[in-house]
C-alpha cells in the first residue's frame, strides 16, 4: 500500500514525537526548536500558520515529514 500524504493533525502529535526522536542526533542540528520535546510536535501539529505535510504508512507511523514555516527567524526568505 502506498503512504498517505496529507497535512498533518493534532492525532498525529504522537506519531510527529516518535518520528522527530528517531532522526539522528547529528541531523537535529537543521531545526530551530528541540524536536525530541514533546512539546514541539503538540505545537506543530497544532499551528494552522504553518504549511506541514507528512507521508504516512498504513499503522500511522511517520514516514517522511515537511514544513513550510513563513517568516521565520533569519531564514524568513527561504523554505
């Protein structure tokens, strides 16, 4: 079955947490926030101003992840 893409919702919350936990250390670097918080996924799953899509498997679990975040820090010009 192929994955799903959509725009992720606050029942995806857990499954954005696990996903962000998986990613290596060393790959973390790339993101503003700390995405191993809980937290972070509760509020990203939940701010209707980001663009946010997600691949996602048959179960629910997270395959591959997107976010357009306007305006952003100094990287406001980029995506």
């Amino acid at each position: 079955m192929k994955p799903e893409v959509r725009e992720l919702t606050a029942a995806d919350t857990d499954a954005l947490h696990e996903f962000f936990n998986a990613i290596p250390p060393e790959d973390r670097t790339f993101f503003f926030q700390d995405v191993t918080d809980r937290a972070v996924a509760e509020g990203w799953t939940a701010d209707e101003r980001k663009i946010r899509r997600a691949a996602i498997d048959e179960d629910g679990q997270i395959l591959a992840f997107s976010a357009l975040n306007p305006g952003v820090d100094c990287s406001a010009h980029t995506a």
